[in-house]
C-alpha cells in the first residue's frame, strides 16, 4: 500500500491499482497492516486505500508529464519525477527507477483504474 510521501515500489502500475481497487471492494476489513504505514483500523482502512490510489494515479500522471519533457536516461527521469513527487533526494535509487519502468510500460494508458484507459 503505497503511502505519499514514501518511496512507491511496484512492478506493475495497473496490477497495483486493481489490487487495492478489489481490497476496497471488500466490505468489513478491520485492520490494515501495510509495510510502509502505521495499522490503520475501521474506516480508516479504506481512506488509507483511498489515499493509496490516488497517489498511484499522481505517480503515474508525473512520470507522464517528466517523460514528456524530454530525457530518456531513466536516473534521470527518476530524479525529475522524484523532484516533482517531493521525494527526498536519497529516494532516488534503484528501487524508484524500477517504480517509474514499471509506469513506463503503461504510458499509453492515462488512467490506470480498472476499465478506464486513452
């Protein structure tokens, strides 16, 4: 569960959205136990996924909106779209440039929750 602000790691930017997209479907969780978070209890769970999905989507918008700009070095890239997410600059390492591939491989779906696409 991705938390803004926090290094957002994944392979697959869809499969990320659909995952929490079919946790918020389930009705009755009580507590959420995610690796980059406090547990978060009750409604609060499904704000958290909320949140989740929308920086998902702003992740992507980003790494759209940088790679746009221009360079196709992919640190680069990675420094730019971390610079634009106000990540802190140790966030930019392998593992965010491995987050924004991952987004590249659907950049030319401009929204990723699940049935809608460009």
């Amino acid at each position: 569960m991705p938390v803004k602000g926090d290094l957002p790691v994944y392979d697959d930017a869809r499969q990320s959205v659909r995952s929490i997209t079919k946790l918020k479907a389930i009705r009755g969780i009580r507590l959420l136990l995610s690796s980059w978070d406090k547990p978060r209890e009750g409604e609060a769970v499904y704000r958290q996924m909320d949140r989740a999905l929308e920086y998902l989507l702003e992740i992507h918008k980003t790494v759209l909106t940088e790679a746009k700009e221009g360079s196709c070095d992919l640190m680069e890239l990675t420094r730019k779209t971390a610079l634009a997410l106000g990540l802190p600059p140790e966030a930019v390492n392998p593992l965010l440039a491995r987050t924004i591939a991952a987004t590249l491989l659907v950049k030319d779906i401009t929204d990723l929750r699940p049935g809608l696409s460009a």
